[in-house]
C-alpha cells in the first residue's frame, strides 16, 4: 500500500530526489575522505614533526567539512520540500475521496477514524520520506564506501566485516520482525476503538450504536435508561 501511494505521488517530484541522492552521494564522500586526511596527519605531519603538513592538510580538512555542511543542508531542504508537497497533495486526494463518502459510508467508517488518516496517518508517511532523505538515501552509499575503504587499507582485518555486517543485519531483522506485527495491532485497536465510541455519549459512557465487542469504556449496545 506505502509502495502504490509514493509510486502515484511521488512522480511530480523526480528531480527533487535527484538532487536529494547527488548531495546525500557528495556529503557522504566527505564523511569517508575526512579520516583517510586524518590518517595523513599522523603519519606524514605528527610523526615527521612536518607543521606546514599539518596545517596545508588541516585546512583541506576545513574545507571538506564546510561543503559537507553545505551539501546536508541542501539535502535536507531539498527532502523537507519533497515531503511537505507529497503530503499536500495526499491529503488533498483524501480529502476530495471522503467529502464524496455517503452519510452511511462516514457512519460505517468513523468521522474520528477519517480524520486520522487525512492527518495523522499522511503526516507519518511524511516523516518517512524525511527520514529516508536524509538517512536511508546515504546508508548504502556510506556502507559501500566504507567497505572499499577498508579493503584499501587491510584486506585481512577487512574480514571482519563478514562476521559483523551479518550478525548485524540478524539483529535487525528480528528486532523488526517484532516491532511490526505489534505495531499493527496497536494500531487496530486504535481505530476499532475510535471507530466504536465515535457516538460515546460523554455524560453516559456508552456508544450510541453497536459494537462489534466492547471496548474500554464502551458498552456494546445502550443501557436501558433508569
């Protein structure tokens, strides 16, 4: 469903994720070149007692760090404004699907659960494409990056990286594999709940229609008035 959704609203900002991919590639070039630099310093300045090479290097190091900043920050914005327009026009698709909802069918559904989703639920969707901008785009450019750095600098000590990246990868996996499935249950019950007392009289404590079940606070049918 999350796949369907980006797919359709998500073409009208094709150049935006590639503006979000080229300066998340350039900073993240920056973040792997930094230490290579550092390494440099030691070696070739601290250790020969050479200033000028320290401070020729240190000054590189300057620069790099200042375009790094700039490239993030352009990544970011460039991924903020991705977002904000995605979200405006799903709840605006929403938006025009639910005001062409029957009485019946808002009835069915829950006022409070068709506010959740044009709002809550798009602003999550949101977040996500915030998150994949500015973390998910340069973790697999950091990841590749920092394997051949590795292997230039020790191939044997590289080995660990056989070790470490699949265990790794396992923990993950099950620590998903059990947020996920928790994740939608809370979430079903939310709306089942919402969906229940969206006629809850406030003074009663009961809904005003059926139920499939009771819920906290939340009478199955009516109590017969005293």
């Amino acid at each position: 469903m999350l796949i369907k959704l980006l797919r359709n609203h998500l073409g009208p900002f094709k150049w935006l994720l590639v503006g979000i991919v080229f300066f998340q590639f350039l900073q993240t070039l920056g973040t792997l070149f930094l230490p290579t630099l550092n390494a440099d310093i030691i070696d070739k300045g601290v250790a020969t007692g050479d200033t000028g090479y320290i401070w020729s290097t240190g000054g590189v190091m300057l620069i790099i760090t200042l375009a790094q900043v700039a490239f993030a920050s352009a990544a970011i914005y460039f991924g903020a404004k991705m977002a904000m327009g995605f979200g405006r026009d799903v709840r605006s698709s929403l938006f025009h699907k639910v005001t062409g909802f029957s009485t019946q069918e808002v009835g069915t559904l829950g006022a409070p659960s068709l506010i959740t989703r044009v709002t809550n639920d798009v602003q999550q969707v949101q977040m996500v494409l915030v998150m994949a901008a500015t973390l998910m785009v340069a973790a697999p450019i950091m990841a590749t990056g920092g394997i051949i750095l590795a292997l230039r600098q020790d191939v044997g000590l590289s080995a660990l990286l056989l070790v470490s990246i699949p265990l790794w990868s396992s923990a993950s996996a099950w620590c998903s594999s059990g947020w996920c499935p928790s994740s939608g249950r809370c979430r079903s019950a939310w709306t089942w709940s919402t969906g229940c007392c969206a006629s809850r009289s406030p003074a009663s404590g009961w809904c005003g229609r059926s139920c499939g079940s009771p819920s906290r606070g939340c009478a199955s049918a009516a109590p017969t008035p005293t």
